[in-house]
C-alpha cells in the first residue's frame, strides 16, 4: 500500500507539472527575440541549453549567470542580458527543464568548470533567484555575489554567512512576490546586501514575457523597468562586488 502511494503522489505531481506548464508557461516577447541577436558590440549564441552574451569589444572582468523564474522561457530575458553585455558583463542565461529552476540548481556548475579564467555573480527572477540561493550557498568558494530579482534566499540557500555581497531588486505593483516570505527571509541575506525598489514597476517585467497571472499593473514600459534593473545591476558589480573580489 505504501508503494502504491508513493506511485500515486508521484503521478498526481507530475500532472501539475504538466498542467502547470501548460497553464502558466509564457512566451518572450518580440522585443525578446530581436534582443537575442548579434550586435556590433554583442554576440549570442546558444550553448548546451544556455543563452550565451559576450561583449565584443571591452570586459569588465566578472560574468554574470542567470537563472529564469517559474514557467518562464530562457529567452524572456534576453533584454537585460543583452544590456549587460553591452556594458562589458558577458551573461549567461541558462534554461531550465520544463522552465523550473528547481530542477536546474546546479546547471551553473557546468558554466563555471568550462570558464575557469572567469569570475562570476549568480542570480535570478523568482524561483530563479531561490534556487540560485542555493547554489551560491553550497558553492560560495566560486562565487563573487549573488542578485535577486523579485525574489529571496529561503532557508536551504541562507546566505547569512556570506563574504560576499547580494543585491535584492523588487517593484511596487508587484502582487506576485509574496511579501510576508520576502520580508521573513530576509535574515538569510548577506549582512552587504543593497536593496533596490523600481517605481511602478511589476513582476512580469523584469522578463520580457508579457502579463503574468496575478500581477500588479505596471505605470512604467517593459523597456525602461529593464534599463533601471539594468542600470541597478551594473552599479552593485562595479562597486560592491568589485571591491572585494577575492
């Protein structure tokens, strides 16, 4: 009988999954597709399931890994990888199975073992975030930081200890953050973490991906909530990380 249970809740949570893949999955946007192609100061490419965003013409010295939130397609933030890049910050945006980072924590490992001349901050959208957490938390030898956008560290990813700094980015008309966990679990950020709220700001837009279910509306474009997590990224890696990079 026990069997037979363990079986049935096996296949009652694959069914959600599916459903939820189904139900919840989004599509990037335009804006997304066209950010995702070479430039004259960018090139991306597509690598083992990782979107891959090299600056061309200068390097800032750090690389920054980036996991997606919950049913949300690699591709989705190819704006602000792209952005990124462009400011001499070669971006990895790594896909995830099914678009869950639950089932990816470690994909950034492979990143790391391929770059060994590379320094790299890890982060993420939501889920993303939480289990980029994670990863920093049971790796911190190989990380220089850690960002979150519209998300936090829980428990498993504490990151209380860290020598290293984090960023937490959040929006104003995002209904989709749990408030009550992001506040609570704020105890597991590094004691140098800069908070950064955007104005008007939602949850869906720190993607490209359109609305999302249950989210706040927000009073500012896609493109400028992404130039202002941008903006808010590039100053974190160029003065807290930077300055104590091991």
């Amino acid at each position: 009988m026990k069997k037979l249970a363990i079986i049935g809740s096996a296949v009652v949570l694959f069914c959600l999954l599916i459903w939820g893949y189904f139900y919840f999955n989004s599509e990037p946007s335009n804006v997304a597709e066209d950010a995702a192609n070479s430039t004259k100061t960018v090139d991306v490419l597509e690598e083992n399931d990782i979107l891959v965003f090299t600056p061309r013409k200068s390097d800032a010295g750090l690389s920054v890994i980036l996991y997606p939130g919950a049913f949300v397609d690699a591709l989705s933030y190819a704006p602000l990888a792209n952005n990124l890049a462009s400011s001499g910050f070669k971006t990895y945006v790594v896909e995830m199975p099914l678009n869950l980072a639950v089932f990816g924590k470690n994909r950034a490992a492979d990143i790391i073992d391929e770059a060994p001349d590379e320094k790299f901050v890890i982060g993420g959208h939501s889920l993303g975030g939480v289990m980029a957490s994670r990863f920093a938390h049971e790796n911190n030898n190989e990380i220089e930081g850690v960002f979150f956008l519209a998300s936090y560290p829980d428990k498993k990813g504490s990151l209380k200890n860290a020598s290293f700094p984090a960023i937490s980015i959040t929006a104003t008309k995002d209904n989709v953050l749990n408030k009550e966990a992001y506040n609570k679990n704020k105890k597991y950020l590094p004691k140098d973490t800069t908070f950064v709220s955007i104005e008007g700001g939602n949850h869906g837009q720190f993607g490209s991906y359109g609305e999302q279910h249950g989210d706040g509306k927000a009073t500012i474009s896609g493109t400028d909530q992404t130039d202002q997590v941008t903006n808010a990224l590039i100053a974190w890696l160029n003065t807290s990380v930077k300055t104590q990079e091991r």
